[in-house]
C-alpha cells in the first residue's frame, strides 16, 4: 500500500486489490475516529478525508492492522427484485456457456458487496459476481440506458440509478429507487452495505 497527500485534509491509500481497499475501509470506519469526515473508496484505492491529527491516526491504524481479517461492521442488508428480461441476457448466456435460466441462478445466488460508488448518484459497483458472469462491456455503448436496469461489466454487477448512456451487458430491471435526493437518505446503497438479487416474474 502507498499513501498519497491530497492537500491539507485528505490522504490516498493506494491497495493493490479491491479486496484491501474493502478492509482498510472496514477497519478505519470500524474504529470510530473522532474526526473523520468521510471515507470515500474507489476500485483500488481509500481516500480518507480527515483533520492531520486524525490522518495520522488512520495511517498508523492500517500500518498495524490485520487486513486478511478485517472487522465485520454488521453491514446494512438491501434485497432488490428483478424482473430478469434484459435485451443482453441471451448474449450473457451464450458467451457464458450456459442457459438464460443458469445466468439468472447464478446471478441471484451470492450475496454482493458495495464495493463503492460512483459514475452516476446511487450507482454502487457490487463486488462477487461470480466467474461465468464477469464479460467485457459492451463494444459500442447504448445512449441511452434506463432507470433501474441491472447490468454485468467485468467484476462488477450494478443498477443504474437512473436513465444515462452506457455500456454494461443488461441482464433485467428493478423498480427499487436507487437516488432520490430529497430523501433523508439519498442513495439506497452505501460502500460496505450487502446487496442480494430476488427474481420476480
């Protein structure tokens, strides 16, 4: 790992796997340090925005931390239905090897991560997608994608939380409002919340 400066109130852990970057996320967020304003993690890295006092408290927190155990915070649980009749479904299943039922299967049995967020607000790219289902994008984007589409990119699983371009293969939709911001809690998914898929018909 290697710490970047970012101006006065921030430093830049660069992990050398998402995996890392989920502990050190979980262990500086379950240690409570008083002056942290916010975690902001990324597909390999942790920005960790903090005053300098506090900043050198998390570095000395992950210097001596066990990341191959990191702690469990107890993590928010989000179930989402899905109506699985995306137009890629069928080319997820033929590149696949498999039939659009096993995509479904497959795509429904694990229980994901939020691994972080961004591209759009709400949108939060989920890690433990399983080995069949980690395909390239697509290779000419859709301009236009829309609202609650879940979609497959490389070792990520995600919903779009709104209509915008983009390039992920869609296996369904969702009706779950994934951003609202007039909510009190805008974003329904958060970096460390666990996320599981329930086909609907």
């Amino acid at each position: 790992m290697r710490w970047r400066r970012v101006g006065e109130h921030a430093s830049l852990l660069e992990c050398e796997s998402l995996a890392q970057v989920n502990a050190a996320r979980a262990t500086v967020a379950a240690a409570n340090l008083a002056g942290v304003v916010e975690l902001v993690p990324g597909a390999r890295s942790l920005l960790i925005e903090a005053d300098p006092g506090t900043l050198l408290r998390a570095r000395e927190l992950l210097a001596s931390a066990d990341l191959d155990h990191p702690p469990d915070p107890h993590p928010r649980e989000v179930t989402l239905d899905v109506h699985y009749d995306g137009e890629d479904l069928e080319l997820v299943a033929r590149d696949a090897g498999l039939s659009v039922d096993d995509v479904v299967a497959l795509h429904t049995e694990p229980e994901y991560t939020v691994a972080f967020t961004g591209f759009a607000p709400g949108f939060g790219y989920l890690s433990g997608l399983p080995e069949p289902l980690r395909q390239s994008r697509l290779d000419t984007p859709r301009t236009r994608v829309p609202a609650g589409s879940v979609g497959v990119a490389g070792e990520f699983t995600g919903v779009y939380p709104r209509s915008s371009p983009g390039g992920w293969r869609l296996l369904g939709h969702t009706d779950a409002t994934l951003f609202d911001a007039r909510a009190e809690r805008p974003a329904l998914l958060a970096p460390g919340d666990r996320v599981r898929f329930r086909r609907v018909r």
